[in-house]
C-alpha cells in the first residue's frame, strides 16, 4: 500500500499540522512493474508475500483483476501488509518518505525453491532490490539454471549496493541518478543527461545488457553495448509522481520483449512516464500501446 501526502504549503512545517491532499494506491515497484506489464497485455505472474489483513487481500483481488496471476503469492499473519508513505511538497517534490518492509524477509530462498517451476517457464525476471541478499543470489541462481534473463530495479540508495555483484549477470537495470552512482562506486556522479550516459555506459562496460536511468524531468539516459543516448521528458503538469519510474521500466521492458529496438522501446518508456504522472496513483488503469503512441505525438 502506498499513501501520497500532498501537501498545500510550499514548505512543509514541522511540529503541526500540514494541509494536505491524502492519496491512498496499490504499489510496491515489482507489484507495479507486474501490473503494467499485464495492461500492455504480457503475460504476467508475481511472487512477493502480503499480510492477512484487509489491505493485503485488497492487493492481491486488485493486482489478480488487472491481469496478474498472484496465485503465487504468500500471505502471512507474522507482519501487516508492506506500507510506503510518501510526503510531496506543493510542486509534488518528495520532501519525507517511511516504509514498512518487514513482511519481504518472509521470500527466502525456501520460498522461491518451492515455485522454481515457475522460473524453468519464465521468460524473462524481474525483482526489485527490496529482497534480501541470500533471496537475490538465489534469483541469480535459478535464473542461470534455467538460462532466464534478469531484470532490476535498484529501488534506493542503501538496496542499490545489494546489486554490485551481480552487474555482469543482468539484461536490464532501471535506476536513478543517486543509485547510479552508488552502482558506478562513486566514480561518476550523474547530474546531467551527459554523465547520466557516461554512468550508463560504465555500467555497460561492468556488465549489465542494458541500462536505463531515469532523470525525472530531464527524461532518460540509456545504453547496451551496440547505443547509447538521452531522451528529453514530455513536459507535464504532475498529479502523482509515485510509480511513474515503474511505468518507465515496465514500458520499455514490454518493447524489448516484444522485439522493439531500445531507441523506441526507451521512448515509449517516457510516454508511460508521463502519463503516470497526471494519474492519481502508481499504475494507469487504461494503460495501451496505443495510449502511448499517441502521447508521442502529442
């Protein structure tokens, strides 16, 4: 469950209390990947846990509607379901942010071994890097069992270091300016599309198929081993900008999968981007390639 707190002051006071818009919506980065991915019409399965509570089975019912077959899921009593609270300041900026994750450690390596046949079948994987580590290295392990391509999203500062290791081993990594440069050891400092490509790049040259870092408003920088490049963003008021990576990464994930070259894959990418942005919520519920071809044009 994520809440957005909008706050109407331009600067948030502290010791009393703010007006404020409250947006509660269903998120969760890899729930949020999964959901997009299901409304652009690919096949979909998530494993990750929720609580036994009215908001983890509000989740699940709502994710399984959109398309994703959360069979897979776990439910537990032993933590609520995980909660992400976000406080915006009147430019929707984050300003303050709280999580509560403590029901992930209950996807061990245990739990993934018991729904491996799942991995023989994939695809392609994603996870995000909320998992814990020894849950990570067996990803990896399943993964190059079955030789599935995995996929990432660095999620934070502090989780991004959980993925130093396995840089060379990933097809696609989705990340931010800060994480990438946790990602590059602090040797490059991403402030500009023009070191965001040369972080890109670096992580190529560590490894990783595919790199994608997402500048907010000064749009996307990529790269493989054969292109690189910046994409400016589409200008855009902004409602709510929680999930609106997800549907940057999802996106261009859903173009590569489907035989898009990455140049048009990455636009597409921002079209999702962009229209997240003016949804009240993580994921737009009328999501469509054609949706997103149009807002190209636009």
């Amino acid at each position: 469950m994520e809440i957005n707190i909008s706050c109407s002051n331009r600067t948030i006071k502290p010791h009393i209390s703010n007006p404020a818009e409250i947006r509660p919506s269903f998120g969760g980065v890899a729930r949020n990947i999964a959901e997009n991915l299901a409304r652009l019409g690919q096949n979909t399965m998530l494993i990750s846990v929720v609580g036994r509570d009215a908001i983890g089975k509000q989740l699940l019912e709502y994710t399984s509607d959109a398309g994703v077959d959360t069979s897979s899921c776990l439910v537990t009593s032993e933590f609520n379901t995980a909660s992400y609270l976000a406080i915006l300041d009147s430019e929707r900026k984050l300003q303050f942010a709280l999580d509560d994750m403590r029901l992930i450690c209950h996807l061990t390596p245990d739990y993934l071994n018991e729904h491996k046949s799942l991995f023989e079948q994939a695809g392609v994987i994603f996870f995000d890097a909320n998992l814990s580590s020894i849950s990570i290295r067996h990803i990896f392990h399943l993964a190059h069992k079955h030789n599935i391509p995995v996929c990432t999203d660095s999620t934070s500062n502090s989780q991004a270091k959980k993925l130093l290791p396995y840089l060379s081993r990933l097809f696609l990594l989705s990340t931010n300016p800060v994480e990438a440069g946790v990602l590059c050891e602090d040797q490059i400092e991403v402030t500009s599309p023009q070191t965001g490509i040369e972080a890109a790049r670096h992580l190529v040259a560590q490894g990783v198929s595919i790199v994608i870092i997402s500048l907010g408003e000064y749009g996307v920088c990529y790269a493989n081993s054969e292109t690189s490049g910046h994409i400016p963003a589409v200008r855009t008021p902004t409602l709510d900008p929680t999930g609106a990576g997800d549907a940057l990464t999802a996106t261009v994930l859903f173009g590569l999968l489907n035989n898009i070259e990455l140049d048009e894959a990455v636009r597409l990418g921002i079209s999702a981007y962009s229209l997240t942005l003016r949804h009240s919520g993580a994921v737009l519920n009328d999501l469509s390639l054609e949706k997103l071809y149009n807002e190209q044009v636009l």
